[in-house]
C-alpha cells in the first residue's frame, strides 16, 4: 500500500516553516520532506522532527538564490565551485537529519552556453555529488522539471535524466519521478513509471492542471497510485501540491481512494 510525506514547502503556508511541523504530525503523517533546509540551523529542524516524531526522508542540494528564481546551478559552468561547496553543506544537514536522500535542481540553461557545455558540468557535478555523499549511506536523485513551470530549465524529460545516470556511472544515483511534471512535459505516465521504474528513487505527485491534490484534475490518481504499488516501490510518496482550500482539508483524498496515513 503507498505510504505518503507530506511536503511542507508546498502544505501548512498557513502557518510558518517551523510550525509546519506540528501541522503534519496532527495530520497524522510519519515523515516529511521539503525544498531546502539551510534558512535553519540544524539544530532547529532537528527538534522539530524530534518533538513531533517525524522522519524527513528529502531536501534537494542548494539550488542558488531561490528567491531571484534560481532553480539549480549543477547545469552551470560558471557555478562550480559553489555547488562543489553546496555538496558539503548538504551533507552535514543530511548527517545531522538523518536524511537518506538529496535531490539535485540541474537549473536554468544560461545565456551564451551550449547544450554541451551544460551538460559536461551537469554530468561532473553529478558525479562528484555522488561519490562524495557515497560512504554515508546517501542517494543522490535527479529530477525533470516541465518546461512550462520553468522555462529554460535543462532536464525536462525522464529520458534524459535516465541517460545522465548512464553517463554518471555511479550506483548511488537515481531518478526522482514527479508524476505532475511527467504529465505537463511528456504525458504517458504509466508507461514511463514501467520503463524507468528500476532507475527511481523517489516519487512526488500533484494533479493537473493547477498542481492541486489527487482528485482535482484530469490525473487518474487510484490508477497511478496503484500501478506504483503493483511496481514494488516502497518508499514515501512526497505530497508536493499546492492545496485547494486549507492543507488540513486536502487529505481527503486518501481515505477517498482506500488508502490511510
């Protein structure tokens, strides 16, 4: 049966970050997962997760100034060395939290820069992501982004992140498959579950349009989520949809579909 995390970047704005917390555990969810941690002190987030009983299963390498739309920097040239930087913060974080899992935003292609040029850094930085988080246990995940929500973004199809694994050669990384994403960029969900499903480490969902929750939109969720079940995958299933109406009341969906927190 799916088991879900709720993500606290997208669920609870009603509340503050650190109060989010407490909102999910009264939701009754286990485990969480969001954007990035690092406006916190570890210490912080550490006794949130602790005072609430919850286990954070994700938060993605740092990703550049989210604030002026950066999206990533692992795609960049010119980043290098202050993603290589990222690396090491995010591990101690990861230690600290305990955290298994680092997603990795490739970012938006930059002017004057060739496909080819973007991908080399892509596939270096990857790599170094990866040998260096190896040792402690950590898988590396790399996620497509459609090009609608972010235009100008280098990774927009599940294909092409499958490749850059290829290319990166190391064992500990994988793909994290966002369902919305899949849907807006490239559609024919269930088959590309099935072609890449011995590749994905993480999974992430919201309904089309609108990145609302399951049973909003035109996404046959009890089909998809069942697919993903018969496929073996047995790890959370990350919430990450903008609610409609209050995050407290967009969980009915499920008990709608036979499943519980």
């Amino acid at each position: 049966m799916p088991k879900f995390a709720a993500n606290l970047t997208m669920l609870f704005t009603e509340v503050p970050f650190m109060e989010r917390f407490a909102e999910a555990k009264k939701a009754g969810f286990s485990h969480v997962e969001y954007l990035l941690p690092y406006a916190f002190s570890v210490e912080e987030l550490k006794e949130q997760l602790e005072k609430h009983q919850l286990k954070q299963i994700l938060f993605n390498f740092p990703c550049g100034d989210w604030a002026a739309s950066e999206r990533g920097i692992a795609c960049l040239p010119s980043r290098v060395e202050e993603f290589r930087a990222g690396v090491a913060l995010s591990l101690r974080y990861a230690q600290e939290l305990k955290v298994f899992q680092l997603n990795i935003l490739a970012g938006k292609k930059a002017a004057g820069i060739t496909d080819e040029e973007h991908w080399k850094t892509l596939v270096e930085n990857v790599r170094f992501a990866a040998k260096s988080v190896q040792s402690h246990g950590i898988t590396v995940l790399v996620e497509a982004i459609n090009h609608f929500d972010i235009p100008g973004f280098f990774l927009n199809r599940v294909e092409q992140v499958a490749k850059l694994l290829e290319e990166v050669n190391e064992p500990n990384v994988r793909i994290q498959f966002d369902v919305y994403h899949v849907q807006r960029e490239e559609g024919e969900i269930t088959a590309t579950l099935r072609k890449y499903f011995s590749k994905i480490g993480h999974i992430q969902i919201a309904d089309n349009p609108g990145r609302n929750q399951p049973g909003t939109g035109e996404i046959h969720y009890p089909f998809i989520l069942r697919e993903i079940d018969q496929l073996g995958f047995t790890g959370q299933i990350g919430l990450e949809y903008v609610p409609k109406g209050e995050s407290q009341a967009s969980f009915g969906w499920i008990r709608d579909f036979g499943y519980q927190l």
